[in-house]
C-alpha cells in the first residue's frame, strides 16, 4: 500500500492527508480491497471516479467562465452535458467540445497510461490488464480523492501536473 501511495502521489505532485483516500482511488472495481481507514467501499473505485468526473467537469468549466468572462451564455452543468440558452456563442461550442475531449475515457486512459497511475492499479483477481473503462474511472477517482482531501483548488495543480489544463 505505501509503495502504490508513494508512487502515485510522486507522480500527481500531491501529499495526501488522508492517505486512505488515495489507495481507495486505486482499488478497480472487483478488487479484493474493499475497507481502508475505515471507509468500505465494495465496488472499488466507482464512487470516487463519479466525484472526480463531476470535479473535472467543474474546474474545466470554471477555467473557462473566468477565461470567457461568460460573454452572456448561460449555461447548464448536468449528468456531463452542457445545454446552451445561446447556441450561436461558437466559443462555448469550442468549449464543450474541448471538454468532451479532456475527459473522455480515451484521454483519461492515455493519460493514466502515460504518466504510470496504472503500475499502481489495484485490480480485480485475475485481471492481467487493466481496461481502458478501469483505467479513466482510476484517474476520476484520484481527481476526486484530490479534492476529499484538499479542495478544489488543490485539483487544478494536478490536473495541469497530468496534463489535463
């Protein structure tokens, strides 16, 4: 467990508090850890990788309302759609699909890939490889153990870190 915690936060550039956060992060769905510093969580990783799309989400759209100023587009933030009053505001349709890009699995898996998050993936028995799915719900989960442990503003430096911003 320290081995994978070490790594990991060498890599993010983040020293957690609660270092059980982190290690909860790593553990994939079907993994036989399922209790750490006294939380459970028996579908591994799920929980904290549907916070961290939500935090990535946000801090994208927050870097850029304070970059566009809004320029008047209201925007709607749900289930991971933008709806837009004001369709014809091209760069919120740059925007989104910016977005759509940075956090789309693919992206997210090359990045856990890239950066070595998956030599410390805690996989279900069996598992040689770890799937594209399993590798992006991975980088969520320690963008959302990030901000459970720090804040908002502790994420956007490991999200420049990965490369995400």
């Amino acid at each position: 467990m320290k081995v994978a915690i070490n790594g990991v936060e060498s890599i993010i550039g983040y020293v957690f508090d609660d270092r059980f956060l982190l290690w909860e992060a790593l553990q994939a769905a079907g993994s036989p850890v399922v209790h750490a510093g006294g939380r459970s969580f028996r579908n591994g990783n799920k929980r904290l990788a549907v916070l961290g799309d939500t935090v990535l989400q946000l801090v994208l759209v927050e870097q850029w309302y304070a970059g566009e100023q809004a320029r008047g587009t209201i925007i709607t933030v749900t289930s991971s759609l933008l709806s837009y009053r004001d369709n014809s505001d091209r760069s919120a349709v740059a925007f989104d699909e910016s977005r759509q890009r940075i956090g789309s699995n693919d992206n997210l898996t090359i990045i856990g890939n890239q950066t070595g998050l998956n030599a410390f993936v805690n996989r279900a028995g069996g598992m040689t490889v770890i799937s594209p799915t399993t590798m992006a719900a991975t980088v969520e989960a320690v963008l959302g153990a990030v901000y459970l442990d720090g804040s908002l503003q502790a994420v956007t430096p490991v999200m420049q870190t990965l490369g995400l911003v």
